[in-house]
C-alpha cells in the first residue's frame, strides 16, 4: 500500500513540473494540431465510423510523441557529451 502512496505521489511530482513548463497555449496548440492532422488523415483516407477516426488519431499521438521523444532524446545526448548547453533545442 505504501508503494502506491509513494507511485502517485511520484506522478504528481512529475505532472506538477510539467505543467509548470507548459503555459496553456501549448496544450491549446496541441489539441488543434492533433485535431487537424486527425482530421485531415480520416479525410483523406476515407475514414467514416467514429472507431476508425478513434484509431487515426491514436496514430497521430503515438507519432507526434516518438517525433518529439526522438528530438529530445537527441538534444539530451548532445548535452551529455558536451556538444550543446542545456536547454538549447528550445
């Protein structure tokens, strides 16, 4: 029991330095970039049922998060071998 108390409370740590570094612009341009690519996909692959659209926008999640996984995984690899500062691919 003592170990889920100290899970959740390790999420919320996460959660709370996140929002912190996230102003609500950037969720609002989230969704609307989500929204619009999910929309422009189910279009333009002929996607009417609401689980055919439900999966293209998994998809475009899953793919936008590997994108940004990937740049900064990279920009955390250059910092650590001394290429570039902190902070720099913001």
């Amino acid at each position: 029991m003592i170990a889920i108390a100290y899970k959740a409370q390790f999420i919320l740590l996460i959660f709370s330095r996140i929002r912190a570094l996230m102003s609500p612009r950037f969720y609002l341009f989230t969704t609307i970039l989500i929204a619009v690519l999910t929309l422009t996909i189910s279009w333009w692959k002929q996607k009417q049922t609401g689980r055919e659209i439900f999966w293209v926008m998994v998809k475009v999640v899953s793919a936008l998060t590997i994108i940004v996984g990937g740049i900064v995984g990279v920009a955390q690899l250059l910092e650590f071998f001394g290429v570039a500062q902190s902070g720099f691919f913001l």
